[in-house]
C-alpha cells in the first residue's frame, strides 16, 4: 500500500494539478490548466488520493500537532541553550495567550480549509463528470469517501474553531460564519448518511482512507465530544459507534504498545484504524523527532538527519509523575536517563552542559528555559536508521485502544457497569510483569486524577491554582498515558472541563474562550463578512 501512496504522490506532485496560489490572478505557464484538462477513468484514484494531502501537516511543530499537546497538560516546548524560542511562539501556546496572528492557528487554519475545499472541488467534478469513474459503483464509493474526509476537516474546523465558515460547494462569494452547532449537525448528518457506501475492507488498497470503520471512529470522537460542541451530550451514540467498530471483529489490540508505532509493518497492524501515511523520500512531514531530540541522538539511532539544536518537545514533570513505575508505556513514550551512541559510547552534552555525560532527567523547571538535557523526550514513534527531517513511521489518528477508552468513558457517563474491564484490556500489554497492576475497576476510574496540577517555578509548584476533583480523573489519565504524543490531549482536557480551569508548569488559566482559537487576523481582514471569536483582539 505504501508504494501505491508513493505512486500516487509523485503523480500529485508531478502534475500539480491540485497547486493553491494565494495570488488573484493565475500565472499559466501552460495551455493546459485544471480547467482544460480531460480528465480519464485513470485520473479517478489519483484524484481522489488529494483529500488526504493537508494531513500530512498534522506533525509539523508550526501546527496542528503545537495546538493539540502544547497547549495541554503533557507535553512543553521551551527554549534552551541551543533557541527554541523564535518569538516566543511555543511559549505563548503554552500559557494560552495566542492571539489572531498566531503562525499556529493560521496554518491550522489553512491545512483544514484547503481540505475541505479540495473535496468540494473533487465532488463537484465527480458530480458532473468531469471527472469520470470506472464504474457506477466506484463512483458511489468515490463520493462517499470524499464526503466522509470533508466531514473530517469540518470536525476540525468546529473543534478548533467553534463558530465558522461552512462552505460545501464552489461557490466564491465571500461565507459568513456558521453556528458551531449547525456546523455539528452538518458533519454528524455526512458522517451517517456516507458511512453505509464505504468500503469495510481493514488494510490494503484501503490503509490510510476512510473506511467505513475510519468513519465510524471520527463519528464517535464527534460525539464523545458533542456536548462541547452543541450543548447536548450524545454518549449513548457514541457509544453505538463503539459498538459497532469492536463488534466488527476487525480489530484488536496489537500484542505490544509499540507496534503501531514501528516504521514499518504497520500496515497489517489491526490495531490501526485510520492513519497518516509517511515516507522518508516520497510522503515527508512526521519530523517529531527533529524539533524533540538532541542533535547528539544521531549517533545513537545513526539518522541521516541531525535533529534540531538540543531539541525542545518534552515530557510535563507533573505528568511524567502520574506513571505507575511498572507501566512499560512510561518507557515505551519517552527517552530518559543516559543516552549512548550506536557503539555503546557515553553521549556528551554540546551547548550548557557540554562535555558531560548525556543524561536525561526528568525535572523541568518551567516553560520559559531547560537545560539541553531536561525533560524526557519522544519515543513513542519509531525513527528508522537513516531517516532525514522526515521520518517513514506513520502516525495513527484512531487506533482500537482509543476506541475502548471512549467507550469506558461512555459507559461510565451514563452510569453503566463495564468500563474498568475495558481499560484493564487496554493495560495489561503494559503490565506484563506486574499483570495485577493492569486490572482497573469502575469506581477506581471515577476517582480524582492523580495530576499534581499547580503552577510551577524552579521546579517547585508555588501556585496550586483550582484543585477541584476531576469527574473520572482517573480515566482522564488513562487517555494521557495511552494516547500522549498522538494529538488528542487539549480536545480530552476540555471535555472533562479542566482545559482553561487548572494551572501546570508556568500554564495559568486565561478564560474560558480559549476552548477556541481565533480565525486568523488574515482572513478577518480580507472577508468583512466574518466577526472574529469572542473575546479575541
């Protein structure tokens, strides 16, 4: 599957069909223009491989993945000896004081609006068969899963946005917002109506698109979170997706943490259910370990690339400190403690520390300067031997485990029995030599997290902030220990209603609209149908 995407890759990026330009005026440089050109029954797969193209995005530290864990509770990128500051960018994510020029929220906003406005595009060329289809069939399921990724982007949209613009054709007037709610109720009634027309097939031709099961699983993300979006919870639905995706029997969890996340094998890993496919040479993007690592780990995981300075995206003290010590996922997510090249050599520092031994420790004093050697590090995806800025590992947007966890909390919500069987599930592939440790009841999950929330300085918390229990905190640190790294934590953190609430390392809250950013200063400006976001300047 792979060397399809591959093949498909190098095609898009061939012909640039598909090229946005910010300029009004096109330049052509050739008689033939996406309006000219005569599309074949061939161009159909290749066309529709377009709706995936802005996901590859998602790990950039410039974006998506900036906005979902650095605004949250586990992870911190902070300056060092080696920059990491460029403005204070990353730290005004971390204390919630982005506003509407923000490089984060402009090129989020971006990447989701290009999607969705490339599958408009794809759709409507489907519809009056411009572009053709081979069949019938491929033409009903060629629309179905396009409509199914245009609902994905509009759930970022609202996730991310609240109120905006809902654009669902070619039209180029300039759009006015949309409530939050309708843009809910859009998505939810694209999700249910397209998800009988998507091909079941788990893997193959179908790895890295939406399936139906892909479809399902962002149905029950949507409503797992539908209360933040529409006022209304919506458990019992989202438990039904659940439901159906365990009940399909096409899924299961991989016999070890890592396995989702090697470089490769994964595409017959039954535990993935909908990812971002990589590739060092011909699909970059995952550059995690670059702006994570020290620039000495190329010699220990002998990369062709050196990563970034001493690195800066790190582990939270106070979530480092929620592990059990026998939970395997502790080291199976973070880099910690010495630190030795290929050949079994001590490692040495290079900027502050320089000259002495590497060692990673788990101590961060604060989100505004670390030493080069503080705060554990990513390894949770693997890096293979001779990958560039741009890793081959794929990145897992749903995986089976996140499926049992929102069902727990489901079932938990709504007062049924059931949950701490299906977290235990989920632990005991990480507590094979203490399994007694992996077992988890249901009035255990209701208990207040284990979190020392509190606002840090010089290592010590000096401000404990809001300490009220935390509703199934205990759940609430499952998801963290299981999903940390993978872009769901600020989304987990605001609907168990802690995100503007509860201060962490130098995090204070800032207001409860900051459960959204706000439409890029840009955008305001050049649509005068648009009002910015509550409370945002």
């Amino acid at each position: 599957m792979k060397r399809y995407i591959k093949s498909i890759i190098i095609v898009l990026v061939l012909s640039g069909m598909f090229n946005c330009s910010n300029d009004l005026d096109e330049v052509v440089y050739s008689k033939v223009t996406q309006q000219s050109y005569k599309y074949t029954t061939d161009d159909f797969a290749p066309v529709i491989a377009n709706i995936y193209r802005y996901l590859r995005h998602f790990p950039d530290h410039w974006g998506y993945f900036t906005a979902q864990e650095i605004t949250a509770d586990c992870i911190v990128l902070a300056p060092n000896a080696s920059g990491w500051d460029d403005g204070g960018v990353y730290r005004r994510m971390h204390y919630h004081t982005w506003n509407s020029q923000q490089d984060h929220v402009k090129n989020m906003w971006d990447q989701f609006y290009r999607g969705a406005l490339i599958c408009n595009n794809i759709i409507y060329q489907i519809e009056s068969e411009a572009l053709p289809s081979p069949s019938s069939q491929e033409k009903e399921a060629g629309l179905a899963e396009v409509r199914a990724m245009r609902a994905f982007y509009y759930w970022l949209i609202c996730d991310n946005y609240g109120d905006a613009p809902l654009v669902t054709g070619i039209e180029t007037d300039l759009p006015a917002k949309t409530s939050r709610k309708d843009i809910f109720d859009f998505v939810v009634k694209e999700l249910n109506e397209v998800i009988p027309k998507l091909s079941e097939e788990v893997g193959g031709n179908y790895y890295g698109r939406m399936t139906k099961w892909a479809a399902k699983a962002t149905l029950a993300n949507i409503y797992l979170n539908g209360e933040v979006y529409s006022g209304q919870a919506y458990w019992n639905e989202c438990l039904a997706q659940c439901n159906d995706i365990i009940n399909s029997q096409k899924f299961y969890l991989s016999p070890n943490f890592k396995d989702p996340f090697r470089a490769t094998g994964v595409e017959t890993d039954r535990e993935v259910i909908f990812t971002i496919p990589f590739d060092r040479d011909f699909g970059g993007g995952n550059s995690i370990h670059m702006f994570s690592w020290h620039g000495e780990l190329k010699k220990k995981f002998l990369t062709e690339a050196t990563p970034w300075g001493s690195g800066a995206a790190m582990g939270l003290t106070q979530f480092i400190n929620t592990y059990d010590t026998d939970d395997s996922r502790l080291a199976d997510t973070w880099l910690m403690g010495s630190q030795y090249d290929a050949n079994g050599e001590q490692l040495k520092g290079t900027y502050d520390k320089q000259g002495e031994p590497f060692v990673y420790t788990k101590e961060v004093p604060s989100a505004s300067y670390t030493s080069e050697m503080e705060g554990y590090r990513m390894n949770k995806f693997e890096v293979a031997q001779g990958s560039t800025n741009n890793s081959t590992t794929d990145i897992p947007v749903f995986r089976y485990a996140h499926v049992l966890l929102m069902k727990a909390e489901c079932l938990l919500r709504t007062n049924q029995g059931g949950a701490g069987e299906l977290v235990t599930q989920v632990r005991q592939r990480a507590f094979k030599d203490s399994p007694a440790k992996a077992t988890v009841t249901d009035e255990q999950l209701r208990q207040n997290s284990a979190y020392q929330y509190g606002y840090v300085e010089n290592y010590q918390i000096v401000d404990p902030g809001n300490q009220d229990p935390i509703q199934f905190g205990r759940l609430l640190d499952e998801y963290g220990w299981e999903l940390v790294w993978e872009m769901h934590r600020r989304r987990d953190l605001i609907r168990f209603g802690i995100y503007t609430k509860k201060s962490w390392l130098s995090h204070k809250p800032q207001g409860d609209y900051r459960t959204v950013f706000p439409i890029p200063d840009g955008i305001i400006n050049a649509n005068p149908n648009l009002e910015q976001n509550p409370d945002y300047k």
